[in-house]
C-alpha cells in the first residue's frame, strides 16, 4: 500500500513541473539520493540522474514547475487528525562580492569574528516547513523563497501562511454525547 502511495505521489508530482519535467524529475532524485554535491555537474554523476550534464542547466532553466499545486500536492500528504506543526525559517546567502548581482540586501548575519558586525550583504529566503513529528529530525519544506528588497522576513512568513494556503486540522467533535 506504501508503494503505491509513493508511486500516486510521484506520478502527480511530475505533473506539476512544467517543461523539462523528465531532467527536472530526475534532477530531483539525484539531489535527494546524492550525499555531497559540491556542484549542479556532482548531481549529473548520480545513476538516478540518466543524461549528461549540461541537462542540469537547462533543466532549470526551463522548468516552470507549478508551485502552488506542488504544495497543494504536499498538503495532501499531512495527516488531517493532528493539528499540523509548522516551522518557519530566514536564511541568509551570503554574497558580500557579487557587486552586480541584482537585489543584493542587508542581511542579519551571525558571524565569529571579534569586532565585525552581525550583518552581511546578500539574499534572505524563508522556508515554511512541516515538522511531522516533534521528536523527529527532518521536515517537508513547504515553501521556499527568496525575501525580494522590498519585503521583511516577517512580511514574507506571514504572505507564505496566507489564507490561500489550506492547511489541514483536524475536526473538533463539539457534540457534548
């Protein structure tokens, strides 16, 4: 039964993906089933990963994967009994040299260097994750996107946990029976 479940689930993944969905799917697996990647051309040496490198590249060049359904999709697989635990996260990639890359901000930085203020310029994301189970140690990032100069990672967590998003809780039963 679990089979089939990961089978309907993958099916209907690869629906969603867009152009190059087969490089794309592929790419998928071969960054989940690859330990250390140091470089997109490390994933084209996965065995899940069949074609050559320069696939890579054009794959995401061309995939438009279709992002609200995707984690439509992600919902679905939450349990509907409990009420969900969700995580929000800001991370900062730093890039303080990459003087032309576009929307480079201020970011809150966390660094060992005596004397250096905790800030950096780069670009900030915030993911919303789903915590399956509180003793465990891995989570299903729901979203997962870049906190353009105009935003605040606040602002952007809070638009991420838009009404839009149906998040399954469970039924409270309010007969007094």
């Amino acid at each position: 039964m679990e089979l089939y479940k990961l089978k309907a689930f993958r099916q209907e993944a690869y629906k969603h993906l867009g152009k190059a969905r087969d490089a794309t799917f592929e790419l998928t697996d071969a960054v989940l089933l690859t330990r250390t990647a140091y470089c997109l051309a490390d994933l084209s040496l996965s065995p899940v990963f069949r074609r050559r490198w320069p696939s890579i590249y054009e794959a995401l060049q061309d995939s438009r994967p279709q992002r609200n359904k995707l984690m439509q999709l992600y919902i679905k697989q939450m349990p509907t009994d409990v009420r969900p635990l969700l995580a929000g996260d800001h991370t900062v990639w730093p890039r303080p040299h990459a003087v032309t890359l576009q929307e480079r901000t201020i970011e809150h930085y966390c660094t060992n260097v005596p004397g250096n203020r905790p800030i950096t310029k780069g670009q900030g994301y915030s993911t919303l994750a789903w915590i399956p189970d509180a003793a465990g140690s891995w989570a299903l990032p729901l979203r997962h996107e870049r906190i353009t100069s105009w935003e605040n990672p606040i602002e952007k967590a809070v638009w991420q946990l838009s009404p839009s998003v149906s998040i399954p809780t469970p039924s409270t039963n309010h007969s007094m029976g």
